[in-house]
C-alpha cells in the first residue's frame, strides 16, 4: 500500500501541519469523508463523497491500489470538510 505524501513528496510529518486522523475527527471530519477521499484516489469513486466501509467492500480490488504515493494536499483536506 503506498504511503500518503505532502505536497513535496515527502511523508506526512509537521511541516505539513497536523493531518493526524484524531485531529481530523476532532475538527469534526467524519470517517466516511476521509474514506470516501482514499476510495476516490484508488479508482473506486467518481468523485470524493461519503461513504461507510462495508459499501466499498463491493468495490475493493487490488489492481485498483496506486502503485505510486498520494500526494495528499491542502485543497483534499478543505474537500473533506478539514478547516485548520
């Protein structure tokens, strides 16, 4: 499974700000969003929307996990409802 990245390519670390998943909930974002963010960059979604993890089980394949790292980016985060 490939790592999720910053805007530089780098790991996720500080410098990014705080993109932990316990500071996504507490800032209100539910699992849904952040799932339907990751479903998307695998191929799975249209589109980034909501949506509970026993809906994707249907649509899960292995050949659909990037090889590559996703660049995870400020304008993602705001698409999920994170507001920093």
């Amino acid at each position: 499974v490939p790592l999720v990245v910053g805007a530089d390519g780098r790991r996720l670390a500080k410098r990014h700000g705080d993109t932990r998943l316990a500071t996504l909930r507490n800032a209100g974002v539910i699992a849904e969003s952040v799932l339907g963010l990751l479903a998307w960059s695998c191929g799975w979604l249209d589109r980034v929307e909501q949506i509970r993890a026993r809906d994707l089980l249907a649509r899960f394949q292995w050949t659909g996990v990037p090889q590559n790292a996703f660049v995870l980016t400020a304008g993602y985060l705001r698409e999920i409802g994170y507001h920093p």
